[in-house]
C-alpha cells in the first residue's frame, strides 16, 4: 500500500506521524526518513521515546530553497541521495513494516535527490514479505 499526502500548509507530516504511531502500537518495524529538514521539531523530538520507530534526516538545516547557495543544494541533494539508498536497502532487506518518506515530493519536485532512484524505490517496491 502507498499512501502520498501532499498540498500546502499543514497536516502531511502530522498524517504521516499518526500512521507511524499506528504501525508502532502494532509492533511494526516503522522507519521515517525526512527530506529538505534537519532542525529538530517537538514532533519527532516525541518519537525517540516509541520502540519501533526510527527517523532519520539530514544533519544540518539547509533552510528555504530559494536561499540555498549551489554549495547547499549539492550537499543537500548527497545527503538525500543517502537517505534513499538507507530507504531501498530496508525494502529490499525487509527490514522494515513501513516506510515514511517525509517531503519527498519537495525533494523530487525541485529536483533535490536522484529521481532515478526514487522512481525505482516507489515504482519497484519489493512484496511484503510474509511475517
């Protein structure tokens, strides 16, 4: 199953979230990696404290993209490249229940991250493997 939640404002990563939590109360494995942020949000800070939810992101906060420098954008694009290449080897390994990939659509959009790439993740999803 894929879900995409996109448009403006707020509410994608707050959906996001909730069906993390979902899956976690289920004892899935649920693995969120988000793009284009690496400041920390109250949010996430609240999901180091659930078992079976792991984030992962960015290491440093690049800001809006019409304020990144080219020196930005390319290492941005690295660590989002990084990020989706962590995503497929979970799919492929099965190692994960549910995998988030929040503002991905910003990072496929502008183009931050290999679209190659993230077209093969979302196109070539492995089946779920029987538990």
């Amino acid at each position: 199953m894929l879900h995409i939640y996109c448009g403006d404002g707020k509410g994608k990563t707050t959906a996001s979230i909730g069906l993390a939590l979902r899956g976690a109360g289920s004892q899935m494995r649920v693995h969120i990696f988000q793009f284009m942020k690496g400041n920390e949000s109250s949010e996430f800070l609240a999901l180091k404290y659930v078992p079976n939810i792991t984030v992962q992101r960015c290491n440093k906060n690049y800001g809006f993209t019409r304020n990144m420098t080219l020196q930005d954008k390319t290492e941005i694009t690295q660590c989002h490249n990084e990020l989706l290449q962590k995503a497929e080897k979970l799919l492929l390994t099965h190692q994960t229940d549910m995998l988030i990939l929040d503002e991905f659509n910003t990072a496929y959009d502008y183009p931050l991250l290999e679209r190659q790439l993230a077209d093969h993740i979302i196109f070539n999803r492995p089946p779920k493997s029987a538990k």
